[in-house]
C-alpha cells in the first residue's frame, strides 16, 4: 500500500511554469508527477490561468513571487482591483506616486465604489497592498516632467554595464512599443479630427487599430508589426488566413494591446523569430526586450523564456519618454510611410478621395502598414539607439544620410489629388502628427476603473469592425478566374516589359485555377 502523498505547496513561479508547460504540450499527468502534485491541482492551475498571470504581470519583484505562495484577496477586493488598474496606469505614464498619494486615491475609490463600513488607508494597509501584489516600492518622482537627464544617464550607464555583462551585441538588444493608428484617417480641406476620416460628404466613422513594432539595436531584424484590431474576423479578410497575413493579427475588443496579447506574442512569436535570426547570424540564442512600464506588459517574471535566455528588462518610468527607441523617430517614420503610400495609391488608381476612402478595408491598410514598416530602414531604427547605446553608430559604420517623407513630398502628391489640392501645410502637419500621441493600452477615466472594479463591462460587440465594413459578398467562380488570369497574361506581355519570373508566377496561379476547375467538373 502507498503511502499517502506529501502535500506540496506551489510558489506562483512554480505556477507560471506549470502554465507554460502546460501551452507547450505537456500532460496534465506528466506534471502532476514532475511537481508531485495531483491531477487536479494542474486542472485548477490551467483553469486559473488568466487569474495567475494577471497577478504576477502586476508584481514587481522575482524573488517575492519565487517565495509567495498564495494570491491571498483584499477585505476589499473591488477597491484592490480599482488601486491597481490606477496604479499601473501612474506608473506607465511617470506621474509620481507616493504613499500618501496612493492614500488619499484609495479613500476616494472606497467612497465611489459604494462601500459600506470604515476604512482608514493606514501605512498598514498600503504595505499590505505591496505585499499582494509583488509592488517592491510605490514612491515615483515626478523626473520625467522635468526632463531629467541625470536620470537618463544613471540607467544608460548602468544598461551598458548590464550588457558588457552578459555579453549582449546590439544585434541581441530589442525593442517593441505600441501605439494606436488611425487608419482610414485622411486630410480634409479644412481640417483633421482626430481618429476619424474627414472626407466631404461622408459620414465621419472613427477607425483606429493598435501597432506594436519590434526591431533590435542594428535595425537588420525587423519582426512582423504586431496589429490589435476589435474582430476576430474582419468582414474584408473574407477566406483570408490570419496566418498568411503581412503582420501578426490579434482582436480584442477595444482594439488595445491587452497582457494576454502580449505574452503570446512573446512566447509564440517574438522568441522564436529571435531565435531564428541569432543562428542565423552564428550568435548565441541570447536577447532581451527592452520596453516601457505599459500597463499591458506583462511582468519580467511572466516574459522569459524557458532557458531564460531570452527576458524582457524594463525602462525607468522616469526615463522612458525620453528614451525609448521607438519613440525617437522610428514609429513617426511608420506612419508617414503609410499615409504617403495611402495617398500614392489615391493618385495612381485615379480616384476620387470620396470612392477611396469607401474602397479603403482593414485588409488594405495592414498590407499597406506592413509596407510602411519595411520602408523605415535599418539608420532609422540604429540611431533611434544612440542616447542608450552611442557606439552602435562607429560599430556598425552605418551612413546616416536618410531621405524623410517630408511635408514638402506629401503636398506635392496632395497637388496632384482630387479635391485635396488646396489643403494648407498646417493641416497636412496635423494629419501626419494625427494619432502621435496615441498610446498602445487603454486609458482609463475614474469612473471607468470604478466600472471595471465592479465587473462592469463594454458591451461592444466584438464584430462592431464586421459590422462597418459592409462589403458586399461576391461567389467568383473557376471560369472567371481564368478568363481574368488569361486576360492579365495577354495584357502584360503585350506590354513587352515583363520579366520572366513573374511571367512564371501567373502562369503557374492559372495551371491551379485550371486544375481546381478539373477537380471541380469531375466531382459534379
């Protein structure tokens, strides 16, 4: 007879561990074993995912997470949800905290959320805070409005000593923001609103989506842009595979980068294509991501991976603003990509902005975003690097002579656009600088904390984007596809400047076409 089994007591590093064994493929079985614990307890943990990696997203030490053992809840778990989602958002903007701050904000959050009894924001109950959620320390000083550069050269000194350290060459460093774009935004005679298309004689409709880019220190390894929008399936995506789309598409119901996204992100995208690149450069499988206190990244603890190998390490909030690299040029070169080629298509399609803009799908935009990101080349991301690690220019012998997308090039296109070709320099600068604000993560008011503490929710519709693109279905069948391919065949040689790759590549798109008719005829 067996003896009765140990009872083991799971850290939530231990936890978190189980999770990502458990999204690799491992059993429930073969985990029980290996931790000595039941089936069941596994079962619980999958089940309690989200729950266990919200918590540790929200804890700012390793080592406490290495020794807690329990997500132990607030007496009062409401005021415990609306305190963090406000703390988190203090944090990623800089603002300072302190604790008599957090004191008086939680009194405030009591009273809003209609609790009933006493409550005294003592330094009891601040340390108690800290203790559930990992938060090693509250205070913030207000560095970043004054621009402190003394603090940016205390991080960058001891950034450079981190990597000396570990041995990291720039193609190993990385960096990913966020930031939300509105895409179907264009300029208007008169002016631009924000977040909405201006074109005379149609309804404004707001359409804006969320850009994460991703590149290391030498600008030579771009990842796929990283795009949040609100549908799972967009209506224009039609028979599209999210997987053969130009970018890494992921929905969520406000179209924000969300923690969840995130850590998939890094674990099933960001690791691999970094371990991908690193061998194929011959350099060890080694990185780390440098990013910003978002309140969508996810803890240092959660974005690591199974080697440890490749971490996430974060800016000071006090210095993230001035410093970033993606904030120093990188994204605003993006997005004048992408509205100077939205612009270019207008002009060679010979339309109207009004039909345009109707024509204008999601599907359109993230191939034309995707495009734009290509375009931003390897100078543009390397210098962005320069205050954090001003020895990538000599290494690297990069020239920096560059040709921007200026205001200049996209008034001469506007000239020759129909409609648009009196609009001032003013406004093409405030369409150009029309979402360069915008932030990656949702922001939230306090009433919309409140309604978030309390479990109220957006009722959205995750299909609002289905229901905005009414574009109307069409059944295309085999006999006309092949009459456009013959067509697009005889027209193209015709012209006598064709090369014979791509003359291959139709002809071998109408030998499908032909076959899948065959297949098509012999089955009727």
């Amino acid at each position: 007879m067996s003896g009765k089994r140990k009872r083991v007591v799971l850290t939530i590093k231990d936890k978190l561990d189980i999770i990502k064994k458990l999204e690799d493929g491992d059993s429930s079985k073969q985990l029980a074993v290996i931790y000595g614990i039941g089936e069941t307890t596994v079962r619980d943990i999958r089940k309690n995912k989200e729950k266990i990696i919200t918590y540790a997203s929200s804890s700012d030490s390793t080592s406490l997470l290495a020794k807690r053992k329990s997500m132990k809840p607030s007496m009062y778990e409401e005021l415990d949800r609306a305190m963090l989602e406000w703390f988190n958002q203090q944090r990623a903007k800089g603002n300072p905290i302190s604790g008599p701050i957090c004191a008086k904000r939680a009194e405030f959050f009591f009273y809003a959320l209609g609790m009933d009894g006493d409550f005294n924001p003592s330094a009891g109950w601040l340390t108690r805070f800290k203790q559930r959620h990992s938060i090693s320390e509250v205070n913030i000083r207000n560095e970043r409005l004054n621009g402190d550069e003394t603090a940016v050269e205390y991080f960058c000194n001891k950034f450079r000593d981190f990597i000396e350290r570990e041995n990291l060459q720039p193609e190993q460093i990385y960096n990913a923001d966020e930031t939300g774009l509105f895409w179907k935004c264009l300029p208007s005679r008169t002016s631009v609103i924000k977040g909405k298309c201006t074109v005379p004689g149609h309804k404004s409709i707001e359409e804006r989506i969320t850009i994460m880019c991703c590149a290391n220190a030498t600008g030579l390894h771009k990842l796929k842009l990283c795009v949040v929008g609100k549908a799972k399936k967009p209506r224009s995506f039609k028979s599209t595979d999210t997987l053969n789309l130009p970018v890494s598409y992921f929905s969520q119901k406000g179209a924000w980068m969300d923690l969840s996204i995130f850590r998939q992100w890094f674990n099933k995208i960001f690791v691999p294509q970094v371990r991908e690149y690193l061998r194929s450069k011959g350099l060890q499988e080694k990185a780390v991501l440098l990013l910003d206190n978002s309140p969508t990244h996810p803890n240092e603890n959660v974005l690591r991976s199974d080697d440890g190998q490749i971490f996430a390490k974060y800016l000071p909030p006090n210095v993230a603003s001035l410093i970033q690299p993606s904030d120093q040029g990188v994204i605003a070169m993006m997005k004048r990509n992408y509205r100077a080629g939205l612009l270019q298509n207008n002009l060679e399609e010979g339309n109207d902005l009004k039909s345009f803009w109707k024509k204008l799908t999601l599907l359109d935009a993230l191939y034309e975003i995707a495009m734009a990101w290509n375009l931003v080349k390897p100078v543009t991301i390397s210098r962005a690097w320069k205050k954090i690690l001003p020895m990538i220019e000599e290494k690297e012998g990069l020239d920096f002579d560059e040709e921007d997308i200026s205001v200049a090039t996209v008034a001469t296109i506007l000239r020759h656009t129909k409609g648009l070709e009196n609009v001032t320099i003013e406004n093409i600068e405030k369409w150009l600088e029309v979402d360069s604000t915008e932030p990656g993560y949702e922001i939230l008011t306090d009433s919309e904390i409140i309604r978030r503490a309390q479990g109220q929710t957006d009722e959205s519709s995750e299909n609002e984007e289905e229901e905005i693109e009414l574009i109307p279905e069409k059944h295309i069948n085999h006999a006309a596809a092949l009459q456009w391919t013959e067509n697009l065949l005889d027209y193209l040689e015709q012209q006598g400047d064709m090369i014979l790759p791509d003359r291959l590549v139709i002809r071998k798109l109408r030998a499908t076409i032909r076959n899948k008719q065959k297949m098509t005829n012999s089955s009727q």
